[in-house]
C-alpha cells in the first residue's frame, strides 16, 4: 500500500490559509437562456490545510474540476459562479480536513454588439467568478465581467475651452479637444443562492458608463460619431467607477443588502506613461445608504 | 483662472475607495550599511476620495513621488518600506481631502550569492514594500522579497523508492529520483515605527527555504551538488512556507505580536501544466500560539 | 464625400513593410474529421503600402475577418492555416495596393490525453498558423502547434551516477537524480497548395518529444511512472528539437522539400533562473540531405 | 573525470540553428560621455551547434556574461551594443565548435525629459541591442530604442470637421476632436564598426515623431499645451514610421549604405479594442533611393 505522504503529521505545526492549483486551463460550455457560449477557462482552486497535516491532496482538486465538467455535459452549467459554486462544494466532500474552499474562474468572452449605424460585431470581453466559504457556514459566488472601452478627459477639454474662448470663434456646444485613451473596467457582484446575476447585464452596465464603447468595424462616419460621442460625455475614471455604481443600484434593487459589489476602471492614459486608476469595494448597503 | 474640475461637487455621491496612477516608473537609489543598490521600480499609488469630490488630482501623486525621490539625493532612502512611507505621508498633505492613502512598490533587485563550490555570481531577486494607512490613526509599512528557488517531490520520491524496493539493489540513504521544478516564493513582513528588517534577510530566509537554492553558473560538479542536496531535501509548497513561517518566527523574535505576514510560495510542476500553491496570511501572533 | 485620408499621396515616399492590425480577438468553430474545436483566436494581419499611399485601410482588414468568419458558418473552415489563407487572399482583394500580405492566428486548444494507467484527460495547448505571399506570386501556409513536457537532464544524471560510483550501492539501470523541468515546445510546418497537415499530429510529434509528456491529474502510481519514464529519457532542449526533427522527417516523406520547418524548444530550468533554448530553422531539403 | 555530456557525438545528426539560454537578468553600467546609467538587462545568448555534437555548454555562456560584465568595472561598457559585441565574440573563444553567434539585450531606461513649461521629469523608455555574425565574417551590430507617445488620428479629425462644417461656428485653424492614444514605437539601427550611434539620439527621434510626447507630470496647461499639440499633430501609426524613417536619413548621413534600419509603430486604439501597426525593415540604400 502506497503511505499517505501528504496526509502526514505536519512537521512544524503551521495551518496554511490557502493550498491549491493555479493556471488550470479548461474549455467549459456554459448554457444560458439565449444559447450556449464556449468558455476557455483558468481555474485557480485552493482549500486551507489544518497545521497538522503535512500536505493537502492536490489532484482531488483536478479530479474535481474534470468531474464537476463531467456532470455538465448532462446537466449544462448555467453561469460561471455556478460553476465555481459546484467545484467549491465538492472541494469539502473531497477534502474532509479542509474548513475553507475557494474558486476562482476567468474566462475569454465574445458577445455581439451593435456599432453606431447598426453593424453588428462580435466584441471580446472577459468574464469572471468566484466561490468561497466556510464548511457548513454558506458559500458566498460572485460574478463579474471586464470590458474595454474609451473614455475622454473632462478636465482637458474643461481647460482648452477656457484658454481658447476669445481667440477662437466658439463652437456652440460641440466639444472641444481633449485626451482619449482605453479604459478597462471591471465589475463584480455577489449571488445570493436563490438569485440569479446575468454576467451580459454587467457587460451593458460596464460599456454604458464609458465615454463610448468601442467597436472593432468602424467606418468613416461611424468612427466620428464614436469620437463625437465619447467628447459629449468625457469621463474621469472616478465617473466611470461612480456611474457603475449608479447603474449597479438601479439594476440590482431586489438583491440584498448584504451583497458584495466591487468595481474597478483603469485608463491607459494617452497623455501619460502610466496609468489613471479608481475603485470602490463596497456592498449594496453601504452604496443604498 | 483655471477651474478645478476635479475640485467640484461630485454628481452621485458614492465615495471611491482607492484612486490614483499604477505602473509608474522611477530608478531609485537605496543606500543601506553594506553598500547602495540601483533599483528600478514599478510604482502604484492611491488615496481615497470622499463622495462629495468629482476627482483626485491625480498629477499630485506624480509630484510626490518626484519630490520624495528629489529628497533622496541629500537625504538617501534606508529602504523601499521607507519610501513607500515617506510617499504615503506626503499624499496625506497633498490630498487634503483622503481619509486612505497607499503606496505599493516592486522592483528588480541583484544579490551576489555563492555557489556550491563558493563561485560567487549575481542573482536576480524582486523586492516589494507597501506601505497604508488612515489620516492621524498611523501608517502600516511592509517590506517583502520574492526569490527563484527548486522544489523536489517528497511524494513521488517515496512513491518510486517503495515501488523499486526489491527490485533493484537499493542505495543507501543517497536520494532516489523524482520531479522537482522552478519555484517562486514570496515573504513580505509588517515593519513597525522603531524597528528595521533587511530585506536581504528576507531572501536568505526565501532561499533556504527551498529544496536548493538555484544558480546562473554551475559547472558539472556543483550541478551535481544542487541536485543532490536538492534531492536530500525533498519539499511541496506547503513545506516551504512552513519552513519559511519556522525562520520567520526565529528571526524576528523582537518584533511585536501584531505584525503582520504573508507568505507564498508557487511550483511550476514539471510534471502538470498548472502550478501548485500554498500561502499563509496571518500574524506574529498567530504563528507565535 | 467623405475625403479618403487614407488613399492620400503620401507626404514623404517612403513604402512600408507591413501595415495592419494586431491583437484581434476572435472565436472561431475549426471542423476536422474527428469533429469541431471551438478556439479562441488572437490575429494580427498585415498588408504592405506603396510609396505614394498615405495610410492603409485598416477597417478593410477588421471587415475580411468577419467576411470570413461569416462564411464559415456556411462552409466550416478545415483548419487554423486554412482560415489564415482565406483572409490573406481576400486581403489582396480588398487593398488593391498591396503587394504583400500576412496573417498570423494563435489560439488556445485543448486535447483528449491518455494519462500511463489509461486516464482521460483535456491537456491544453497551443495551435499556430501562419499564411502570406506576395500578390500573384503565390501563397505560403504554415500550421504549428505548441505542447507543454517535461525534460530531465542527461548531463546531471551522469555526472551524479560517476560521482556516487562506489559509493552508494548501484541500482542496476534504474535512473538515478537529475533536475527536471517544465519544457515549453513549438513545432511549425508549412503546408503547400494541395497537402493536409494534421494539427493533431504535430501534438502528437511534441508530446513523444519530450522526456515525457505531463498530465492535469496523476494519481500517486501515475505520477511515478511518469517521473520514471522521463528520466529513463533524459533529454537536452537539442535533444528535444532533434527528435521532433526525426518524427516530422519520418511522418512528412510525402511533402516536397521546399517544405519549410520551424523547431524549437525551451526548459524553464529548475537549477537556474533562466531558460535553455533550441532551435532549428530549415527545409524538408536541408534536413534530407 | 567527468564525461563531457554534451561534447558527445549526436545521435541523429542535425545541425542547429540556435542553442543558448534566455532571460538572463543581468545589472550593467554603461558609461557615456553625459555620465553612466545603471541598467537592469534581460539578455538571451545563442551559438549553432553542428550535427556531430549532441549539446551545446550553456555554462560557458553564463560565464562569458560573467567576465565580460567583471571586465567592465575596470574598462567601462560605452553602450548596450558594444556590451552585445563583446559577449557575441567572447562566445567564439569559448564554443569552439561554433559557426554563428548571437546575443540580444533589451534593458529599462530612464532619461530627463522637458515638459511644455519647461519642468524636468524622469520618463522611462526601453533600449535594445543585437550582435550577431558568423565566425570570421565580422559581425554586425544593432542598437534600438523603444518610447512611448501619443498619436491623435488625422481621419477621424477630418471627417469630424467636414460633418460638423455649417452646423457649427468653425475654429479657424483650431484642430477639431478626435481619437487619440497611447503608441509605442521602436526603432533599431545597425552600427558599423568605427561608427557610434548614440541610444539617446534614437529616443529623440522616436519623441518628435508621434503627435506629441508624453509626461509624467502634466499641471494644467500643460497638459492643455500636450492635448493641443498633439491635434496640431495629427498622425496615422504609417505617418509615424516615415517621420522616423525621414529623421533616420537626415541625422545618418555618415552611415554606409548597407547600414539595417527597423522602425515600428502599435497604437493602442482608444476607439477599438485592437492595435494599429506599421513596421518598415530596410536599409539605409534602400531608404537613400
């Protein structure tokens, strides 16, 4: 009989937080309500090791990641997080010495999406989710989504009308110059159980609170209404964060207080080398107060 | 004059948690007893911003940094948890508004180390330092390191040791084969107010942590000497941070019970395509129960 | 009419190399005999532009890709270099300027692997695929392929057996301690006009490549058989790239020399920092000679 | 004595065409007239290696990097190229079975930048540098230059002011929006032996070919002064090439005529998620027709 080797007396007595595989990659096939989308995943696993037990089993956790996948070819997964929820439940089965669980999922994601004059094209986006909790104290999943879009800098154009205004004949209200740059943004949310979280909802919220969204096919005019959009509605990433929260608040007012929002936007500045960053870790309580 | 469009009441009234630049670059001189190191670091810094604000004046953290780096030619950094805190101290005056202020800092750094049969040559190490905090309630600094090490698989060592038993003469005590693979493992320790770490410590902990350390240059014999000692001295990554955690506990017995570390350490398996992972966040303390 | 900025004589004459797009994300449905694979591609495609021609037009690049994509639907596209080839034939079409044209796709893939006690698992990898020509002169297709192993070191493994001589009792030829490694592979072929290159094969080749091929889950007797059988099987990075040379010379006898063929092979060194690499550049020719 | 392992007689007989070690990270001060630059390198090292030997001695490439790096406390380095040289011949001396040496050298670097007003910062740029030859045949040298910069799109701005003509009050000559961004151009030019080119110079000539040059620090107006700039500057990725190409010849006019010049412009398109790309590699002849 082979020894247990990780199941061993720990040496020196120190319990570990969090134990597990990274950079696991696999194709999951997820069903939603308007068709099925093909995900290619990297899947980070971990559970915590008590300190007297030398190493914890790490191929139960590949086990259960190809049979949670196994199951979904019969049963479809219906989202990310529920798919993370279902690999961090049968990480306690798998791991009886294990008293916290946790997954984290990141996929590549295309949807369609519908240019200035109508075009349709297919953009690509990134989903993510996570699992995590206590044995026998609930689990808590998120879900997000990160997309890219473009933002104009409010203070720039604020700063050229002003300097300008006298010297050259003014434009009425169309915009003036100002930096543009490509932001990403990112937006995740908690799933409470017996809620459901669209992560296609998070990307609409997500592009809405660009300057604009951007689009692969543009042509002539379709790229100067993009440019003209984006100047009517310059954005600091504190707005973009702030009018994700908005939008978050309007969209998710039957989910409970107690749910996890976290949003980031970070702007590749066109006029910097380095990059303009904000964010806010919040739960929808503290956001309704 | 100009307006202050970052300065006006802001539209929706959430407060941001963290605002600021990520990915600025800066060269920076640290002068420490044993001689001054060059190290070029990657920089991101925040300060929250209260719901009543539209923005952060961002262009002020650029200038913090350059003025605290200004500083430095007379007065020379002792240490990068030094910078970060004499960063972090200064976005609080500048940011007359944030309640929150944090610097995080990596950066590239070279140690001479000897080798097997005491061939010295230079290594490449990452140090880290973070240092956070709130107005008037004390500043938290951190120092850290990250080093490259190798692993070597007790598991599938004892697995093939008792599987061969019989079969072929046995050797001895001398180690039998198994996989073994880069590591990367990181340690980062809480510095309070009066006391100092050297983060050259941190890396001699790092480093004698793994199975072996590693080396640019290893002529036939000390090739054989870091696979045989690397062998005798067989490692998961839980081991690893458990032994990191030992030395940790050793060698700071003077600092106080609150301070906080972290520690991780990561595999490449050379016989999986995914990583394995064991990390501990905990306290002196904790590991001191 | 919209002025066409592009189309413009070019302001100072010189011709470019390459003009295009880089990074374009696209899913894409490839269908083989043995079934479809979805795959998530990354595309960069390029176009040369005479002297006289201020810019390229980009958009047309963006629009051949989806022409394509959409025509796929109809007619499943057979393979990664076939897709390359149509986009880069229809991209002459569309710039009637260019003389030259490039289209280079990486995506991720995944394949069923037969782990040492007959275990299936989905190992990722990596596919290539490269078409381009001059207008009129000619096409040239390359598909590739990119494979995770394992390699263990001759070198060490031989010097430690010579130094333990005498010793410690010797085991016979069962393999004693070397380091070992994750090895990162990459095989590119071309694929002239009326020829089939498998991409599956080209897996096939890496995998028997390396001192053994890895695996996502190993239970305790896999994993030592694996760790035996790779170092029954020590190999170099120029070991590496010389058996795959041998395997694509013997499974290729039907393709004509002008066959190009790109080797290379890199070990992510478990005793250093830095890597060891490979390389072979040729042709079908060269190697039969 | 040790076997030589890798001295040995191939087992199948092909010849390669690269065998080294990459991502050597090395700290190397390079002295020039204006003072000395402490710069962190990665650097990849290759030789061929002839079908009858079966490795190549990756240690003697470590420690030729060793000596040549100890040989530059006394006789400092006078730029990255001659450093790349210096190793490339010193790899002849020491694999005497090689036809073809090559090194590359891609370091961070960090020059003095003045801004609109006239303020100093720090910016962050990258050098390159390539030797390359075959035994007795001289060898030839490379230097290079990567910076960041801005591009603002002249199409998009002219189809604006054409849609926007009657409907608005027009500007005079005051540029109209448009989409602007992050670019990151490079370029690398051969350097024959008794000539010397100066890295600063090509940075130089990558900042004046974008549509403005960016800072770290941007008050006000000055960033008012960087956006309107850039508008009054408005430049495709192929513009950018060419300006390049056209301050090559202008500040190279002592440079032969087989001198090789590479150049190339990505911008990171605010309006798509994609880059735009142009790249020219040619020589100084060809540029000279």
């Amino acid at each position: 009989m082979l020894t247990d080797v990780q199941g061993r007396k720990s040496l020196n007595g120190f319990k570990l937080t969090r134990v597990g595989v990274t950079d696991v990659k696999k194709q999951v096939t997820v069903q939603r309500d308007y068709g099925s989308s093909c995900l290619n995943c990297v899947i980070d696993i971990f559970v915590d090791l008590p300190s007297t037990q030398r190493g914890s089993h790490l191929s139960r956790n590949l086990e259960v990641i190809a049979e949670v996948l196994e199951m979904s070819v019969s049963r479809p997964v219906s989202g990310l997080e529920a798919l993370a929820g279902d690999i961090c439940q049968m990480l306690f089965e798998r791991h009886e010495y294990a008293s916290y669980a946790e997954v984290n999922i990141a996929a590549d994601y295309f949807l369609d999406r519908s240019g200035p004059s109508g075009r349709i094209s297919k953009e690509p986006f990134k989903l993510m989710a996570k699992a995590s909790g206590k044995r026998g104290k609930g689990m808590r999943k998120m879900i997000g989504a990160q997309a890219i879009g473009m933002t104009a800098c409010p203070c720039a154009m604020e700063t050229i009308r002003d300097s300008v205004k006298g010297n050259v004949s003014f434009q009425g209200d169309f915009p003036v110059i100002s930096h543009n740059q490509r932001n990403v943004s990112t937006l995740m949310i908690e799933v409470p159980g017996r809620f459901e979280v669209e992560a296609n909802d998070l990307i609409d919220i997500l592009e809405q609170s660009f300057s604009s969204p951007t689009f692969e096919i543009l042509k002539r005019s379709d790229e100067a209404t993009v440019v003209i959009n984006a100047h009517r509605n310059p954005k600091f990433v504190e707005d973009v964060v702030r009018d994700i929260l908005t939008k978050v608040l309007e969209k998710y007012q039957d989910l409970p207080d107690e749910v996890e929002v976290t949003v980031r936007s970070e702007s590749q500045e066109s006029i910097h080398k380095h990059n303009a960053f904000a964010e806010r870790v919040t739960s929808l309580k503290e956001l309704r107060e």
